[in-house]
C-alpha cells in the first residue's frame, strides 16, 4: 500500500488564503489530499494497463519435425496414431486420409505458427504423406 505523507510547511491561514480566496484553509488542504490522491490512483491505473496477461492460442496436435520424418510409407494407421497422435481431423467420408494441424498464438510473436500435415493410407497403410506450406496461402 502506498502512504503519502503531507507536510504543509511554513503556511499561514493568510498564505492558503491567497491560494484559494473564497474557500476555508481546512478544506482547500482536504480537497488537495483528494486531488492527489486521485491523481495518483489515476497514474496507477495507466502504469498498470501495460500488464494484462494473453493466454497463448494453441490448437491441434504439435508437429515436430523428427516425428513428421519418421512417418514413411507403409506403416500402418496405429503406428501413425502411436507416432502423431489421433488426427485433428478424420473424414468419415474419406477414411484414407488424415489431417494433422497444429496452431500457436502468443501475444509475443509477430504471426501464428501454422502446421498442416496429411497421411494418406491404402488398405491400412501409409502410400504417401504431404505437407502443406500454411505460410504462402
């Protein structure tokens, strides 16, 4: 808590008088103490507003490079699952194709970071993997 000490020194009635004619010098002080100390909570308030905590956005499944490496043709969908995790989205229109997304947003980078990863299987396993470049589109 923050205590502000006032210390009227060598002031006169007469003195507080010229600063403020036609108000009493008890209540002059008192609206003075009020003034800065609003003016003070004022400046607390703005110093403060600079401090206000951003969740970092963060959807999907993290994609690190060495696992998305690791994904080679012939492998089946268990051991992608087991290696990536369960896709963010499985068609069940198209159940030979995987989509793997990942997306991060703090409020200390200048852009998102964006993955998209796909795992296409035939007859339960890998024929072929793509990755998609987010950063062009």
């Amino acid at each position: 808590m923050i205590t502000v000490h006032y210390h009227v020194m060598h002031t006169t009635p007469t003195t507080l008088k010229m600063m403020h004619p036609n108000m009493p010098p008890a209540k002059f002080l008192s609206s003075m103490r009020s003034f800065v100390a609003v003016s003070l909570l004022g400046l607390l308030f703005l110093g403060s507003g600079g401090c206000v905590y951003r969740i970092p956005i963060q959807q999907g499944n993290f994609l690190d490079t060495k696992d998305i490496e690791q994904v080679t043709p012939g492998m089946t969908q268990s051991q992608v699952r087991y290696l990536l995790g369960t896709p963010m989205i499985a068609d069940p229109f198209t159940k030979d194709r995987w989509d793997y997304m990942y997306y991060l947003k703090t409020n200390k980078m200048t852009s998102a970071v964006q993955r998209h990863f796909v795992v296409y299987f035939d007859q339960g396993k890998v024929s072929r993997v793509e990755k998609i470049d987010l950063a062009n589109k």
